[in-house]
C-alpha cells in the first residue's frame, strides 16, 4: 500500500520552540490523524535544521561545543512534539552523516544549473536570507520579522539559477498540480514569483563556519535553503534510493513567513533532480497575542509550555485547532484562553460526567462505535478547514446536551424506565459517533470518552476529564 506523506518545517534548533512550530505540529498531527482514519497509510516527517551562523553564535555564547549544543536543542524539540500528543514517523536531523552525503549528492545532481558569481547587496542575518534593494528599500532598511537593520555583503558564492524553472513552477502552481492553501497565497506568491532572483546556495566558509561543504570547493558551505529544503527527501533515503513509494508529498506544511521558499527554490531543486513537485503547500498563519505579533523586544512571547501547564494538553489542542484559523493569524490572549477551556470543560466535560452518571444509575451497558459519514466534516477537512470541521462536531455536542435537558431522562426513569433507557443509549450512541472524529483533534480525550461508553458497565470518569490548574 502506497503511503500519504506529510511534512513539517524544520525549526532551527538555536531557540526554544513556540507556538508557530506547535501550529505546524498540531496541524499535521491532525491530516495525519484524518487521512489514517480514512484508511491511509501516512508517513509524517519532523526534524531539526541544525546548521548555520546563528547556531553556531548562540553555541559560542552558551561556551559549548556546536555539535553539543545543536544535540541539547534537537532533544528539546522532539520532547516538545511529543508533549503536543503528535506522533511522528520520521525524525531528521541536519547534522546527521547521512543527511549531509546525501545534500552533496543533490548539489552535484544539480550542477548544471549552478554557477558561482559574486554578490553585492542586502543580507538579513535573522532570516539568513538576501533580499533584493526593492525589499530593502519598502522595509526601510530593516527587517520587518527581527526589527534588525539588513547588513551589506560582498562576497563570491554558488547561485541557483531559479530562471531555468519559473516557467515550469508557474504552470505548476496556475494548474495547481503544485496547490497552495489558501488561494490567496497562492496570487501572492505568482506575483512575487515574476521577479524572483536567482538565489544565493552558498556562503564563504570564512564567514558561515557552521555547515555542510560544497562538493569539490572547500572554501563554501551550503546556504541553509539547500540544505534544510532537501531534508523532505533525504529523511525518505535519496538520492541512495527510489522514494516512489512515498514521493510526492500529499501535504507539506509551513508557516506563511517561509512559503516563498518552499513555492519557488524548493520546486527549482525538484525539477532540476527530476522529481515530481508536492501536491500540496499548506500555509498557516501567525499566533499572535493581544493583537500583536510575539516579539522578546517587545516582552510578550508566551512560552506553549506555560498555556500545556495552565490546563493541560486537551485545553491546548482544543484551543489552537478550533479557537485558531488552520489558514489565518490567530490571536491569543489569557482571556480567550480561559474561556476557551472553560467552554470544553462546560460543554464536553459536563455532557460526559452526566451522561455516564445517568447510565449507572439507569444500568445502561455500553455500546459500540457507529461509522458514520458526516459530508461536510470531510469536505472541510480536505480543504485543510480544520477548524470549522471541528466547530461541527461542537454543534453535535451542544445538541446532545440540549437534548438531555429536553427530554430529562433522570425525571423519565420515575415512571417509565425502559423509555428512560432507551432515551440514554440514544445519546450514548450519538456520543460515540461525534467522539469518533473527535478523537482526530483531541485524540487522549477521545480515547477516554470511547472506553468509558464501550465499557460493559458504564461509569463516569474517577477524576475530572479536563482538571483545572
């Protein structure tokens, strides 16, 4: 059986992870979660870009070795998306031996369309990325992500030459055979496209110590888009295998900050290696707080595990992927956070401690899982609508609990229990069905509720199931 393949961005590990990268994690946890449940077999990719000045600076700082120091990180992130609930199938880091043959390998395939030129222009250190005078000059001079000025470079580097594909990436991505989610990033980026440069793989060893060499020119170490876009395919065994069975990619998903590269340089390499583009780019917005971008200049980053310690991982999950745009900037603030697990432990939490206790009491065995189809659920599920999927299955629980108050089953089992019994399976059943897509986002949660009500003998939960910090 073929397998669906899914991908995150690799964050680079000179930091602590945040909510950005918990979005990335969250999100492919939950397509992978769908498409399993649709019969699937999928393979999802996580990892870690471990090359670079900035990491190779902050190792410095820290007084510790930058093999040591990107080893510390790298454990940190993957302690991180197992702390989400997210299940991955494959873990790359860019500093392992096989990763780093295996870029030297691609830059040799892609040699053709490689030339060495020297450049004059505007580098933002932040992003390790060169921008053109046009961005410079609409930025005033600074970048708009890092609030830091662009520096000025001179320097002789290898060059990509993105004009042998543009044609090839636009078609792709007009015709979406390459579909960029939402569409309006879609016409942002074709525009951006139009003038897109060739871009710069390479820095001079003397001034980027930290990376991996260039094939036949140790003065040069790869620039970081090389080496951290071909990653999708190393962790997959090329270029020393054939990756059919798993290439394309169903979906790879980003954040909006670094879609140009993975809409433009990442197609020109696959083009140039042969390989079939992805199938899709899913871009997700930014989380802010209070209206404003997280910035530690500013001094409101919020750490994710302050909001997992405040209410746990259910809280969390519910949140970001029903209280947050799969597609848009999403705000987050104490405030919403507290109610919005206030309407989890209200809503579901409630429904469930009541309907277990009136099945105990009225001895109602538990039942089995219904499948169900649900057309809407799925149609804004494979639009990578996440969020609305998930407001309706809430619509389905919130009807549940309007029917329990309705029909008062408690006050039924006075007079005619056998109704009252009837009436409580109903639900249980109807439970069971919604809880069957719900575990997709809050799979720990999910798995609670479907033990308690398949039990032979149903009893409400020991302890509460959303337990408040």
């Amino acid at each position: 059986m073929k397998e669906s393949y899914i991908t995150t961005a690799i964050p680079y590990v000179n930091g602590n992870p945040h909510l950005g990268h918990a979005m990335d994690y969250l999100l492919a946890d939950t397509l992978r979660r769908y498409m399993m449940y649709c019969g699937e077999k999928v393979r999802l990719q996580a990892g870690t870009d471990e090359h670079g000045n900035k990491i190779f600076k902050k190792a410095a700082e820290q007084g510790l070795p930058t093999q040591e120091f990107v080893d510390i990180n790298a454990q940190k992130f993957q302690d991180f998306i197992h702390s989400l609930g997210v299940e991955y199938t494959d873990f790359i880091r860019t500093t392992s031996p096989d990763h780093e043959r295996r870029c030297r390998e691609i830059w040799t395939r892609l040699s053709d369309h490689i030339y060495k030129d020297k450049y004059e222009g505007w580098y933002c250190e932040g992003c390790e990325s060169y921008v053109t005078s046009k961005e410079h000059d609409n930025n005033h001079g600074e970048c708009p992500d890092h609030k830091k000025p662009y520096v000025k470079l001179s320097e002789e580097n290898y060059y990509l030459r993105i004009a042998d594909f543009k044609d090839d990436i636009r078609s792709a991505i007009e015709s979406d055979e390459l579909k960029i989610t939402p569409s309006f990033r879609k016409k942002e980026f074709l525009n951006l496209l139009k003038d897109m440069p060739d871009v710069s793989i390479s820095r001079p060893k003397e001034q980027v110590e930290w990376g991996v060499s260039v094939p036949g020119d140790d003065s040069q170490v790869m620039y970081v888009w090389i080496d951290a876009l071909a990653n999708y395919i190393t962790v997959l065994g090329f270029p020393d295998k054939d990756i059919s069975e798993d290439w394309p990619a169903h979906t790879q998903i980003v954040g909006k900050d670094i879609l140009r590269f993975h809409a433009g340089i990442w197609p020109a390499m696959l083009i140039g290696l042969g390989l079939p583009l992805p199938r899709n780019l899913l871009a997700h917005g930014f989380i802010t707080v209070n209206g404003e971008k997280m910035s530690k200049t500013v001094g409101n980053v919020i750490a994710p595990e302050d909001i997992l310690a405040k209410h746990g991982l259910a809280a969390f999950r519910y949140f970001f992927l029903r209280h947050a745009s799969t597609t848009d900037d999403a705000d987050f603030t104490w405030d919403k956070y507290e109610a919005s697990y206030n309407e989890l432990a209200n809503d579901l939490g409630n429904l469930v401690q009541r309907l277990a206790t009136l099945c105990e009491k009225n001895a109602v065995v538990g039942q089995k899982v219904e499948q169900r189809a649900n057309p809407d659920f799925d149609d804004h599920m494979k639009k990578y609508e996440f969020n609305i999927a998930f407001d309706i299955l809430w619509d389905g629980i919130s009807e549940l609990n309007k029917r329990i108050d309705l029909e008062k089953p408690w006050a039924l089992a006075k007079t005619h229990p056998d109704k009252a019994r009837d009436v409580l399976i109903k639900l249980v059943i109807d439970l069971l069905a919604i809880n069957n897509r719900l575990k997709l986002f809050l799979p720990e949660t999910g798995e609670r509720i479907e033990t308690i009500f398949t039990a032979t003998k149903i009893q409400p939960p020991a302890t509460p199931l959303f337990p408040k910090a």
